[in-house]
C-alpha cells in the first residue's frame, strides 16, 4: 500500500503556489477530495482557537472554534455547488498528542456541519508503515495530488505536487482500503476523546 508514492515525480510548491493551484483545480470539475492526515504535531498560527490552546487556555479554545461555523458551512455548499465529494481520514496514535485532542473537537464541528470524516486507529496499520508513514496527502480526483509539507517546528511550508495518474489512483486506492477499516468519527470521539483531562500544552 502506498509503495510507489516515494519514488513518484512531484513539483516543489511553496505555500501561496500550493493554495492557489489547489483551488484552480478544485474548481476545474473533480469530483472527488480525499484528505489522508498522518502528522501528531502542527501549529496553526492564526487560528484563534489554536492560539488560545497552545497557551493552555481550553475552555476558551474550545469555544473559539465556533468561529469557524459560517466558513466551513460556506465551504461544504461550494462543494455541494461543484458535485465535489469529500472525505477526510485522520490516522492518531496513541496516547492523543495535544494536538490531535484539539484538532479532534475542531474536526466534530466539521462533521455537525456535514464533513464525511472517519478516524483510524495508528496501531491498526502498523503492519503498513513498517518502512514508512502513510503520506500526508490531499487527492483531488485523478488530476492532482499533494503531499502536504510542514517545516520541522509543525508550521505548514506547502506542498509537492504529483500529475501521475497512475500514481493518484495507486494512493488513492490506498486511501479508500484505510478509510473503509477505520471508525466513524462520531464513535471515535465519543470513545477516546470525551473522557480525556483537558490536555497539558508543551509548545
């Protein structure tokens, strides 16, 4: 699974180039996003909520995230708009990483809002990564792929870039075998992610 994505041809993107060819293909006609997230710890500077978790503040980055509702709701009708599909499968290891313990109750407002999100267990593909992590990807159809690339302190440093058809349906066959054996979000979150103590923030 996933074997020939290290040895695919891919086109370095910075981060403005990356958001922009990504939302000049998105609106092209594919029908289809899928979103594979494998990293336990990113930053995401400029999300109030974000902000309000990494300086120990809970309740009150919990409630931030509300802020968020009109643009993903505005998000899920352009995609409603286009015909595009999209689902998101969230690999977490354990125990939870702050991060993830956050981004989770971020991720529960997506599904309220109609987000097609499952949540997959990391022990349960061991076997999988035992040479190398799944990729950290966002498949649009089979016309672009991104492996999205982070800096080493977690701060989003954009994208390389695959046009390989062959390659996007080979990781994007992978994606759909991890999706189908991984828990819905809703019995993930209500098993794993309630009875935790609000998390302890290192940053």
């Amino acid at each position: 699974m996933f074997d020939s994505f290290p040895r695919g041809t891919s086109e370095r993107l910075d981060r403005p180039a990356y958001h922009a060819d990504f939302r000049r293909v998105y609106e092209s006609g594919v029908r289809y996003l899928n979103k594979l997230e494998r990293g336990q710890n990113f930053k995401e500077r400029g999300f109030a909520s974000w902000e309000a978790f990494s300086v120990g503040e809970w309740d009150r980055a919990l409630d931030l995230i509300q802020e968020k509702r009109c643009i993903y709701a505005q998000q899920f009708r352009n995609a409603d708009r286009l015909g595009i599909r999209e689902r998101r499968l969230r690999v977490v290891e354990f125990p939870v990483t702050p991060y993830v313990h956050w981004e989770l109750f971020v991720l529960r407002l997506r599904v309220e809002l109609g987000d097609n999100i499952k949540v997959l267990d990391a022990r349960k593909i061991a076997h999988v990564e035992r040479d190398r992590s799944v990729p950290e990807v966002v498949i649009l159809g089979d016309v672009a792929m991104y492996e999205v690339l982070y800096d080493d302190d977690g701060n989003a440093a954009g994208a390389n870039r695959f046009t390989d058809r062959s390659l996007i349906r080979e990781t994007s066959t992978g994606f759909n075998a991890l999706y189908e054996q991984a828990d819905s979000f809703r019995d993930f979150f209500e098993r794993e992610i309630i009875p935790l103590s609000p998390p302890a923030v290192v940053m």
